[in-house]
C-alpha cells in the first residue's frame, strides 16, 4: 500500500521539529476525532525574526487563539456554522495567514467521522443544540511545519435570557505549553484555557489513577499547570 511505511520514503523522528498528529476512533459510545501538534525539544520564541511565517510558536499560538475564540463563542439559534468560522481565522488573518481547509465538520456518533450537513461549511444545517461538529482551525508552511488543533465540540444551549447557543470542548486532551506564547492571548482566553484544563483533570486524572498508569498521570498534572 502506498499508505504503509517503507525504508524509501520514511525518516527518523527528531525533536527538533513540530509534529502534528491527527488521531480517532470509532468506539460503541462514539467516534472520536482530536488533533494536536507537539514539539518534543527546545521550541524559540517569536523574535528574530518576529513574522510567524517564520515562527511557529507564534503561528501555533494564532491557531490555538482561534479555536479558543470560536469554542467559547455565544450566538443565536440557528446560526449557520458558515456565519460564525471566522472566529476561528480571526487571529491567523491579524497576522495576513490562513488555512485552505473546513473549519469543522459534523461527527456521527459511532457513524462516519465526516457527518454531513452539520459543520461551518456555507452550505451546512444551521447549528442546534445536540449537533457535535469538530472545530480545527490551522496554518501550514510547505516544507516547514504544519498546525492544526482539532476539537470535537457540542453545541449546547448558553445561560442567556434568550435562546442562545454556544460550545461544549468534550475533547480532554491538553495542548503543548511550548508552543504556546502567552503574551498574545488575551486575559479571557487564558482564563477559558486554565478552565479547560481544570476539566481534563477533574475527568482524565482519576481514570488514569483508577488504571494506575502513573507516569501518564504525573504528564497530565504537568501538561494542565495553570
């Protein structure tokens, strides 16, 4: 299979690059679908030089700013997905960069994993409650790196007056500190992030005590500090 790793086209892992890892399933209780990017070594920061077409950690951080902006977003039922997946660009286009694919896409339950017509397509279903749609905004630099920070989501009913929507994160897996250049978030998305992460550990890290895998518990603590 042209798929399958071979000695001519594979090469040796280093940890002085990014990697991105798009991973899932297909379990009895659901399909799963979660991509995250890693740097296993010393990341730089974002000057010199200071274009994120040149700085990753920089571009990582956008990437993440937009599927932040776009997870903790209150809209009005029935909004179309298209009306609202600019919030996941918003921070890449600040900085003249973008992504060329979907910004999510409905996910089946125990179904396909790509479920139309639910996602931010212009020609998806409006957005209701009970929808999972997968939010992964990203940035690519041929022959450089690539970013991508996928989310499966739940669209849930908000705590406003009026009948409004908003995201339910039911992906618990934490994203690389490293790459994450804290300057650039603003005081509200620090504060969604530090509560993401307060639920990975409050759902993860007892399942993992109760398996007693210990070295993967300690990596969760340290990956979800504040």
């Amino acid at each position: 299979s042209p798929r399958s790793p071979s000695n001519g086209s594979s090469r040796t892992l280093s940890v002085g690059e990014m990697y991105l890892f798009d991973t899932g399933g297909q379990y009895l209780d659901g399909t799963t679908d979660i991509t995250r990017t890693v740097h296993w070594g010393w990341v730089s920061g974002c000057s010199p030089p200071a274009h994120p077409r040149h700085a990753p950690k920089e571009a990582y951080t956008r990437v993440l700013m937009g599927n932040i902006d776009l997870s903790r977003l209150v809209f009005p039922s029935s909004t179309a997905g298209g009306t609202v997946e600019a919030f996941a660009r918003r921070a890449l286009w600040d900085a003249g960069l973008n992504y060329g694919h979907g910004t999510g896409h409905g996910i089946g339950n125990f179904l396909s994993v790509h479920e139309w017509p639910v996602g931010f397509q212009s020609n998806n279903v409006p957005l209701e409650a009970g929808m999972f749609t997968s939010i992964e905004p990203g940035y690519y630099r041929d022959g450089e790196f690539g970013i991508r920070i996928e989310d499966i989501v739940l669209v849930v009913e908000a705590q406003t007056e009026k009948p409004f929507l908003t995201f339910e994160v039911v992906s618990l897996v934490p994203y690389d500190r490293k790459l994450i250049d804290l300057s650039l978030l603003s005081p509200e998305q620090i504060r969604y992030l530090n509560s993401y992460y307060e639920k990975i550990r409050a759902h993860v890290g007892p399942e993992l005590r109760r398996q007693r895998l210990e070295e993967a518990y300690e990596w969760l603590q340290e990956s979800t500090e504040p």
